[in-house]
C-alpha cells in the first residue's frame, strides 16, 4: 500500500523544536514533507527536517531548485493531512484571515484535505480575544484545533500554551487518516482495564488486565467517527485523545459509569471485571498472625447481564470471555445468559492471546454464528470487531 503523505508545517516558536521528534516519528510510517516559516528557521535549522525526512525542506515559496510545478499548489493537492506544529499566533492569524505571504501560508490556502492546528504560544498571547477569535474562525472552516496543554512555558509562566503532547497529535493526524466513519453519530462505550476490590487500606484483589484491548477498541471506534467514552480501571495507560476517559476503581464503579452511560448505541466490555469483592473493607491494615485466614467474598454486580436485561431494541451489547478450556462452548453459554448480540472470546493460554500484549487471538461468536481463531495486533482486532458490530447494529436498526 502506498504510504500516507503528511505535510508538517513548523511556524517559529521555542516548540518548533518539538517538531523534529513529530517529524522522526510520522516518518517511519509515512511520507513526511515539512515546510517552515523563514522565522522557524531562527529555531530549528532546515537541514534537521532534510536529514529526517530525506526530502528538501521548503522554505521560500520562489526557490528556483525544484522540478518545475507549482510547488505550494501540487503539495497541498498530494497531501492526505496537513499539520501545523507548532502554530504561531502569527500563522493561526494568517490562516483564519486567508493572508497567503510565504510557502506555509500559501500552501495552507491551497488545502482542501484534513487540516489540524497545533498551537504553542506564551498564554496571553493564546487567551487574546484576537487568538481566540481567529482560533474559533478555523474550527468554523472545518479545522481540527489540538489544544495546548497546561504546564511551564517558556517564557517562565506556568500556564496554558504548552505544546500539546505529541502523541495527542499523532492520534489527531490517525484519526484525521481513516476517511471512513460508519460510526458518525453514534455513542460507543467501552470498558477497560482490572477492576481493584480493597481488602484493606493497603492491599487489593485485581487481575493482569493491562487495558490495551479495550484502549484499541476505543481508539477505533474514535477513528470510525463515534463518540467515545472510555470506561478504564487503573492502568499505566495514558488518557486517548478525542474521548471522554471516565476513571474507575473497583467494579461497583465500573457498574455505576456503565449505567450513567447506557444510552449508547454499542457497549463494548472487554474490561476484566471482578467477580467477587470482600464482603467488608477493613477501614485499618489487617495485621498477620501465625494462622492462615481467609477473606469472605460476595459476588459484584454482573454489568453485562444488567446491560443484557436492559437493552434498547436499537442497542447492541458485546462481552468478552476470558476462558482456559471450552471457548466456544462457554462463549454461547455467555450470549445467552447476559443476553449479548456478540462475545468475543481468547484464551490466556494460547501464544499471543490475553492480558498485556499487543496481539490478542479471538473467536468471535454471536447469534448467527463463529468466526475462529483470528490472530492480529489488537488494533486490527479492535476493526474486525466493530465491522461485526456496526453490521448488528445496521441489521436492528432496519438498514
Ligand atoms: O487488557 P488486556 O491486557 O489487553 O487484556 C485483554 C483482556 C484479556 C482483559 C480481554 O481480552 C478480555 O478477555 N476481557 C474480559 C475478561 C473477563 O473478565 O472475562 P469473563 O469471562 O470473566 O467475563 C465475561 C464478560 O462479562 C466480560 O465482558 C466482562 O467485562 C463481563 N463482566 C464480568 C463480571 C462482572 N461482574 N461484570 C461484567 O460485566
């Protein structure tokens, strides 16, 4: 497959340095071509993006050492996604007013394709109603804004006009990439991650749920147009861009987020949920003696069920089964009793399936029949899956 083509735009700002690890990155997947502001040039020399990418940095929009075309105008038509990293409040004025004075500006004013804004500025500069007004203006155009983080600044504030974290952009540009939306205006939740049940102050039951199914499940379906909520347990995982990430601990928490959210069109439980909980929380550390003990457990709520028993007509509900023996008998055991329109089942034992790697191997099972042992990142998984899904779903809502 040909690779993707990125025009990174750096405009001249301290994080225009930033840019170099962005442009290092996106160009070992894709096709990078970087132009710059003559100002970001007094930050980061041209040469750096030249070595990165192995291609002429463009700078000054009448250099006469290029192959004859129109150089700003065959960039903009070639390019799959345009970003700007970091964007100045000088170029963000320029774009949001149409002014077309150098290759970046021009070359902007030529797109037509994805076009994503980076800001990184001092923060007065960013909250100046002129900013904020040329920034709402590009929204309006249809523009993706990634905002700048809070943190310390350059100019020594801390505050809000931090160059947003690359990986943030990178998620931006992927979901800028996937054309495809079936899922435009559709709500998906998904439930991710361990469930903790507190024994004490100090000590917890939990499980080797690392959250990277579920993740990749949310990511897709943000990339497929949905909107997004992220159920997590705790994980080492950082926050996805473009969802909303609500935050659990144990799995009455995980029960309480699912329910405030069970309006969705696809829920989606690849979370690894406790099925037991101590029966009481001792509110001290229990100290050991020289006998063995034991701790009493009950048994937590079942969402999946709940959701089973709940569901809209329009709704479509998905399980996971963590199993060791018998997938797919216990898998259709579990369609029927949580009443799920699909379970997807792995199997901790087998290479490559399971907790904390990056593959996973799953059968897919729903009422009208298997599909055994596919072996993929859990990224392509999670695609499979939702192709699975939205055709339940187009099939319920009579499409
Ligand atoms: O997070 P990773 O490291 O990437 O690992 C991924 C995974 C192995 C956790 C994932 O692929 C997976 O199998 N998730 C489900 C694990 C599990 O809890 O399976 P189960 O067979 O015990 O539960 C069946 C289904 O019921 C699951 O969808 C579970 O979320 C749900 N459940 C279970 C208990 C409960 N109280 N409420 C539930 O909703």
């Amino acid at each position: 497959m040909e690779k993707k083509f990125i025009v990174v735009g750096v405009s001249g700002g301290i994080a225009a340095f930033k840019a170099c690890q962005l442009v290092s990155d996106l160009s070992k997947k894709y096709d990078v071509q970087v132009i710059m502001t003559k100002n970001a040039c007094n930050f980061v020399n041209p040469i750096t993006f030249e070595t990165l990418t192995k291609k002429k940095c463009l700078v000054d929009t009448f250099d006469r050492n290029f192959e004859f075309k129109v150089e700003h105008v065959s960039v903009a038509k070639a390019c799959d996604v345009f970003v700007v990293v970091p964007a100045s409040a000088n170029v963000i004025a320029k774009f949001a007013n149409g002014i077309a004075d150098d290759m970046l500006s021009t070359t902007m004013l030529a797109c037509n394709k994805p076009r994503i804004i980076c800001p990184a500025m001092n923060v007065n500069m960013y909250e100046n109603p002129a900013t904020q007004h040329n920034l709402e203006t590009l929204r309006n155009y249809g523009y993706t804004i990634v905002e700048p983080g809070v943190g310390y600044l350059a100019c020594g504030d801390e505050a809000k006009g931090r160059l947003a974290d690359l990986e943030d952009i990178k998620e931006a540009i992927s979901i800028a990439l996937h054309e495809d939306k079936p899922l435009a205006g559709k709500k998906v939740v998904v439930s991710a991650g361990p469930t903790m049940e507190a024994i004490d102050p100090v000590r917890y039951i939990t499980n080797h749920s690392s959250g990277k199914m579920g993740y990749a499940l949310a990511r897709a379906a943000r990339n497929m147009g949905a909107n997004v909520t992220l159920v997590s347990g705790q994980t080492s995982l950082s926050k996805p861009y473009g969802m909303t990430t609500i935050s659990v601990t144990s799995a009455e928490d995980m029960y309480q987020a699912i329910v405030a959210n069970q309006d969705a069109d696809i829920i989606i439980k690849a979370a690894a949920v406790a099925d037991y909980t101590p029966v009481e929380v001792a509110t001290q550390k229990v100290k050991k003696s020289d006998s063995d003990m034991s701790i009493p457990l009950k048994r937590t709520k079942d969402i999946l069920k709940y959701l089973g028993e709940n569901k809209r007509a329009n709704q479509v509900t998905c399980g996971f089964a963590m199993e060791t023996t018998n997938l797919e008998e216990y898998g259709n055991e579990k369609l029927t009793k949580k009443n799920a329109d699909m379970i997807v089942c792995n199997n901790v034992l087998v290479e490559g399936a399971g907790f904390k790697g990056d593959t996973n191997v799953i059968t897919i099972i729903t009422k009208d029949g298997m599909k055994r042992a596919i072996k993929d990142t859990k990224e392509n998984l999670s695609y499979i899956i939702l192709e699975e899904l939205i055709e339940i779903l187009k099939t319920k809502e009579g499409n």
